[in-house]
C-alpha cells in the first residue's frame, strides 16, 4: 500500500519514497534533559513512535536516531543553578526519559546519541563550514552561520530575503522568527559556562544546540536521509538553521520528509515549561492515571491538529479500553466449533479501513472507528451465540496486529485478580454483622484476625466495606 505523509517542506501530502528500498533512515530532536519531561514532550515522541510503528507495519526497516540534548543553554543554566556537574544533572533526567517512554509503551529508538560525546564531530562540521566560507569568527570569538552565504536560508519556515538580518548575529539557542540572523555554531566560553567547555580550533567554549542535530544526524545516518521529525516549535529555528548547516556542508540537499506535530495544548495555551502549565507523565501515574489510557488520548487526535487535553478525556480512554479489555476476555471465553466465516469478511474490511487510515498521513483519529465497528460486531455475534472460537480468534489477531501501531490495547494481557481466600471473606462478613448489632468490641477482634492473615478493611458508610490485601 501507498503511504502518504504531508512534508512541511513542501507543505503538501505527498507518496512516500525511500532512498533506499525498504530501508528508512529517521532522525528526531529528542528531549533537551534539563527538568522532566511533560506530556506535551511526550505528545511528539508519542507521533513519532506511532510514524515508527506505521512505517514497520508496512515493511520498513526503519534506523531511528533520536539525540539527547544534554549542553545547551538550558542545561547549562540549570545545573549551574542545582550547583550541580552538567553530566550528573543531565544523567538524572536521561535516565527519567528513558523510564518514560517505557511507561508510553514507545519503541526504543535504535541509537540515542549524546550531544556531549560527539563534540569533535561537531567541529569538525563547523570546520568544513568555515573552510567552505558559510562561517565566520566574530569579535566575540563564536563562530556564527553567515546566513547570507546560503540562499536558500527560510525554505522550511518561509521566512523571505527581505525579513532576514543577515549580518546581525544572535547568540541564544531559541529565538523567534522576528529576529532571524546569523546564528551561533560554536559559543566561546564565558563565566556563565563555569566548568563546562571543550577546546577547539576557535578557543574554548561548546557546540550551539543547532549544530549538534546535523553533526549527530550525520553520523549514523549518513549526509542524506528520508525523515526528519519534531514538534512544530522546533521547526524554527532549529530545522532551519539544521538544513542551512547541512545543505551548506555536504553541497546537497540533506532530508527528504520533515514531519511535525502539532501542540498538546492545556486550557487554550501551548503546553510548555516556560509558561508553566504543563504535567509531567509522573505527575498523571501519581494521579492514578496509567501509561495506556495517557497514550491512548495522545494518539487519539491526527498529529497535525492541535489537541485539548483533559482529564475527561482520560476518564474517556479508561472506560474505551475497558471495553476493549471485556471485549478481549470475552472472545478468549468462546468455544463453539465452526471456521469463522460468521466475521472473516467484517475483520478483513475493517482491518483494510485501519491501514488505509494509517496510510493516509498517519489518521490514527479515523484508523480507531474500525477497532469501535468490530467491537460492536464482536459482541453482537456473540449475544445471540453465533460467534465460533475461530471467529473469536482472527478477531483477536486483528487487535494484536492493530496494537502494533497503536501500542495501548494489551490484548493478551490477562487481569491478574488474586481471589481473596474465603475465610478472609468469612471473617469480614462476621464483622460486618457484628457492627451492625453495634458489637465493637467483636468486630475489633474481627479486624485484628484478617489483619493477621494479612488483609485490611476500610469501612465506608451504609456498611459497604472494602476487603485488600495489605
Ligand atoms: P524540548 O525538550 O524542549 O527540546 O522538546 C522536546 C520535543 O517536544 C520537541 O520535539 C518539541 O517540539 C516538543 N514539544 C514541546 N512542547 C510541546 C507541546 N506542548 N506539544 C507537542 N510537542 C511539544
Ligand atoms: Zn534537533
């Protein structure tokens, strides 16, 4: 099947086409570990790992690079501010990263290379572009990308000529479209570094974050590759300024597909650390809010649009994969004999539905109502006990391969209800009766025995009690 993704380099949806064969080279601006990451972070790895996923279900062999960003600005500032090693600050939150996305069920990407152990590749891009003429040392001793030097500089973001400031330089890492100028590759060291610095041809100092991307890129994707992803916050400068390096370095054009993904918003705003409003994932498990139903809402809206999260709509993906879950249950319970032939022409049309959605520019909004019809088909066929063990079987085949992608629907994971011993049950029986003919002082011993069988009860009003394991 023809699969089509929309290429914001050329702001359309066009076939995919891979360089080579089957196989995909694919790079993704990974997290900057200076704080935890929110689940508004976890929004674009959430696109990117269902693009993964999409592209493996179709028969690709997919190398994905994913970088860890761990000098930069930001980094630098916060560790200092911690009065903390950079290494041992950024170690922290690598490691928080990387337990994450095991949370979000997101396949491991092949590589995850640090900024920090690639600085030599680093200067040495930066070198060839000084040789080349794209660069220049200024007064301040960093090297800046000559903006001017590259014509094509604005092809991503559609910046045009006239609202460039070539010639004008900026120094941060993050900067708006408004303020578009010469851009740091190589930042020389000054006090607010403190001890973090690497020599280099140009003096001391470190990588700007731009530079890392196309060095790392490089390196184990080699000078060409097929996809590019991000959010769309990182489109500029940080893709722009990526492609600028990179074109101009290697004399060719560097990516085929950039793919972005739209905001997770929270109350109409952007989700993001500076402004404040965000959740980390560990603040939703802390809620009681498991990996699942958190991925189920991120990928329940196409990745172009902008999505609203909520807590309704974490109650919504709880209830929709407990139905799926029943549903599981359910179709494992089946044993009448037969070959299936009561559902094989509903779970292939629908299977059909899902991949054409998928193929469409990753729809997963539009790929979720086929798993809804057969569900309802599902359980149809079953109420009137028409369905046959075979039948049950291709359609739980379905999930399994509808859970490649998706990632969240556990088909065979079997609920682990740990049956409370009966006499535990007695017992709190007994007490209850004892409470109520207002006996305390036996319903006190009743609670100290299945304490010592290793139970607790919790009483709520009107007698209803709660029996666990302690
Ligand atoms: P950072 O760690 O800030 O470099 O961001 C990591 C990734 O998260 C980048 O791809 C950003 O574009 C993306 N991102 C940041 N905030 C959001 C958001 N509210 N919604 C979706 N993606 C976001
Ligand atoms: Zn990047």
């Amino acid at each position: 099947m023809e699969v089509n993704f929309y290429n914001t380099l050329e702001r359309k949806i066009m076939p995919f086409s891979a360089i080579n064969g089957k196989k995909i080279g694919m790079y993704t601006c990974g997290p900057t570990v200076y704080n935890f990451a929110h689940i508004g972070n976890f929004r674009a790895y959430t696109f990117e790992d269902i693009l993964r996923r999409t592209l493996e279900f179709f028969g690709y062999d997919v190398t994905h690079v994913m970088n860890l960003t761990d000098v930069d600005d930001k980094t630098i500032r916060d560790s200092r501010k911690a009065g903390v090693a950079l290494n041992d600050f950024t170690r922290k939150y690598k490691d928080a990263f990387f337990e994450d996305i095991k949370t979000l069920n997101i396949e491991p990407a092949t590589v995850y290379p640090a900024a920090t152990d690639h600085i030599p590749e680093m200067i040495s891009l930066i070198q060839t572009l000084m040789d080349k003429g794209f660069a220049y040392q200024a007064e301040d001793k960093c090297i800046y990308f000559s903006i001017d030097k590259f014509p094509e500089y604005g092809k991503l973001a559609r910046i045009d000529r006239e609202n460039q400031r070539a010639g004008v330089r900026i120094n941060s890492d993050e900067y708006a479209k408004d303020s578009v100028a010469d851009f740091a590759l190589w930042k020389a060291w000054d006090e607010n570094d403190g001890d973090v610095k690497w020599d280099s041809p140009w003096g001391p100092g470190r990588p700007g974050w731009h530079i890392e991307c196309s060095a790392m890129s490089c390196k184990y994707l080699g000078d060409t590759f097929d996809i590019h992803t991000g959010g769309i916050d990182n489109m500029f400068p940080h893709h722009e300024d990526e492609i600028a390096q990179s074109e101009a370095a290697y004399g060719h054009k560097w990516v085929n597909y950039w793919l972005h993904c739209e905001h997770l918003m929270l109350n109409g705003e952007k989700m993001s650390k500076s402004l404040g409003n965000f959740y980390t994932l560990r603040d939703l498990l802390a809620k009681g809010w498991s990996g699942r139903e958190i991925r189920w809402v991120l990928i329940g809206a196409h990745y172009r649009k902008k999505l609203n999260f909520t807590f309704d709509s974490l109650a919504q993906a709880r209830d929709t994969l407990n139905r799926f879950t029943d549903l599981f249950n359910r179709l494992r319970s089946v044993s009448l004999a037969g070959d299936g032939s009561e559902i094989a022409a509903t779970v292939a049309a629908k299977m059909s539905e899902f991949e054409t959605a998928m193929a469409d520019d990753l729809n997963t909004a539009a790929a979720l109502a086929p798993l809804h019809e057969l569900t309802r088909a599902a359980n149809k066929l079953a109420d009137t006990n028409v369905l046959t063990k075979a039948g049950a079987d291709m359609i739980l085949d379905a999930f399994r391969r509808f859970d490649t992608i998706l990632g969240c629907l556990d088909v065979d994971a079997v609920a682990e209800v740990e049956a409370i011993p009966a006499e535990v049950v007695a017992l709190a029986e007994e007490r209850s009766a004892a409470r109520k003919a207002k006996n305390f002082a036996e319903s006190d011993r009743l609670r100290d025995e299945i304490s010592k069988l290793g139970y607790v009860i919790k009483d709520a009003p009107g007698g209803v009690y709660e029996l666990k394991k302690a």
